[in-house]
C-alpha cells in the first residue's frame, strides 16, 4: 500500500498518478451525479403522477451545454494524461538500453552483453530506455520488486501476460549483470535441463504443456518421435515429428499446423532461439517421452 513517507517507485509516478486520479474523481463524481438523478427521476416523473409524456422537441442551449461541456472534459483528461505521457517519450542521453520484447503472450528482454531474460532487471537510480520504435524511459528510485503487466488486450492469454521488475542497488545489478554463467547450463547438469530453461526463458511454456494438456499450441508431452497430421500449404499430410520438424516449428511456425490448432498465433523464433538452443529443446523432448 502506498504510504507518504516511501519514495516513489519511479519518477514517473507522479504524472501517472495525477492523470489516474483525475479521471478517477471524474468517474465518480459522474456515477454519485447521475445516479442520484435516476432515483430522482424514477420518483418525481412516476406514472401515478404523470400518466403522460410530455414530448420535448430540441434544446439548443441544452446540446450546447453538453457539447462544450463534454469537450472540455475530454480535454482536460487528455491534458493530464498528456502532460504525464510526454516527458516519458525524451530519454536522457545516459539511459541504459534494454531491448524489450513483448509477444503475445510473454515479455523478454535483451541486455547489451547479450544476456536475455523473462524478469526486467533495473539498477535503481539510473534511466532506463526498453528499445522500441519510440525510445520510452523511467528511473527506478526504490530497490524493490514490482509487476509487470501487459497493458494491450492483446488475445487469448492476455491475462496470463505478466512479469517482474526487479530494481537492484548498484552493486547487486552489476553482479547480476556480469554474472553471464547462469545462461549456460552448469557443469554436470543434464543437456534437457538446459534445453527446459531455453523455453522458459522464450516463455514458450505459456502456450505449450509439458503433461499433454491442450492449451494454445500442442503440448510437448510425446512430440518427439511421434507421427502427427499437419496442415502444409492447405492440404493435410502425415509427418514424423523428428529434429527437423522441430526446427521448422519454431523458426517458420506456419508452415506445418497440427491438426485441431490455429495457424498465426506463433511468431517465428528465428534469430531468438540458436540452433544448438534448438538441439538443448529437443533433448528435453526426448526426456518427456522416457
Ligand atoms: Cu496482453
């Protein structure tokens, strides 16, 4: 719960917190006013009292009233949701990059030492720019861990779209940071183990199983090895799902659909997932199936 004497989680805060409050206060001031006139009306004009109608035909002065009235509204919202939103869109020059990624259904992010992630780590007190199209930025100013959530009604799994952010002290981001062993398996440990934290990390496990439950794409559970209808370029044919048609399910999703699925809701891993992170998958595909 937010209390007066925390810091503001980022320097935006403010901003955000006004244009909400804003139209939160609207919001309600529009429910108490309107629904006090509804019982009002519901009394005053019952039918007991006036069993008929009065027809009214037009009000000038009234739908000026409301025209003007409602556009300075709007106007207002958008003044305070604007006056929030600009100074996001104007990184400083010595923002840290992060490459943010969001699909549907699963956020990743690239650091510039190539180190990827399915959590956003932040060092406090430092400006941050997630690469887009338009550079957006913010400042962490409390070490603590906050959600993340998918702010696009962006489809099926929308609501399982969340992550973290984890604001770090200088000191524990830069070991995070520098710390690259953890994205390699370690020695001894199993290739499948390996090949089970490249999904996670790809958070391929929204839309696949692992126990044979259908969710939005097959589940993994017996793929590997297994003879299965697919839909290629219209037609239904019969593949064996070997190393090869692995491949192809990850880096051109479209090109065979199993049969009972959707085609276009799977972007192409291609330049995401390597080749030898292909061959670590297929490991942990063969593991399912002992
Ligand atoms: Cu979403």
């Amino acid at each position: 719960m937010y209390s007066a004497t925390q810091i503001d989680a980022s320097n935006f805060v403010e901003g955000v917190d006004r244009a909400f409050v804003i139209t939160l206060g609207f919001s309600f001031l529009f429910l108490i006013v309107l629904t006090f006139l509804m019982i009002l009306f519901i009394v005053k004009y019952r039918r007991s009292k006036h069993p008929k109608a009065v027809q009214i035909k037009g009000n000038t002065k009234l739908e000026i009233a409301w025209t003007v009235g409602a556009l300075v509204l709007v106007l207002v919202l958008f003044y305070y949701g604007w006056a929030g939103w600009k100074p996001m869109m104007n990184p400083p020059d010595d923002a840290m990059k992060i490459k943010a990624i969001a699909r549907m259904w699963q956020f990743q992010f690239v650091y510039d030492n190539g180190k990827v992630t399915d959590t956003l780590y932040v060092p406090v007190n430092q400006s941050v720019v997630p690469g887009m199209k338009k550079d957006m930025w913010f400042r962490a100013q409390r070490v603590d861990e906050f959600d993340l959530f998918c702010a696009e009604y962006c489809g099926l799994q929308h609501s399982y779209m969340y992550t973290g952010v984890n604001v770090l002290s200088e000191e524990d981001f830069d070991r995070w940071y520098n710390d690259t062993t953890a994205a390699k398996p370690a020695e001894g440990v199993p290739e499948w183990e390996g090949g089970l934290n490249v999904m996670r990390k790809n958070g391929c496990n929204v839309c696949h199983s692992s126990d044979g439950s259908k969710l939005v794409g097959p589940s993994y559970l017996g793929v590997f090895g297994s003879t299965r209808v697919v839909e290629t370029g219209g037609a239904d044919r019969e593949v064996v799902a070997d190393s090869t048609y692995i491949r192809t399910a990850i880096y051109d999703p479209d090109a065979d659909i199993v049969k009972g699925f959707n085609r276009g809701l799977m972007l192409s891993y291609e330049g995401l997932v390597t080749e030898e992170e292909i061959a670590l998958i297929i490991e942990y595909l063969k593991h399912l199936n002992q």
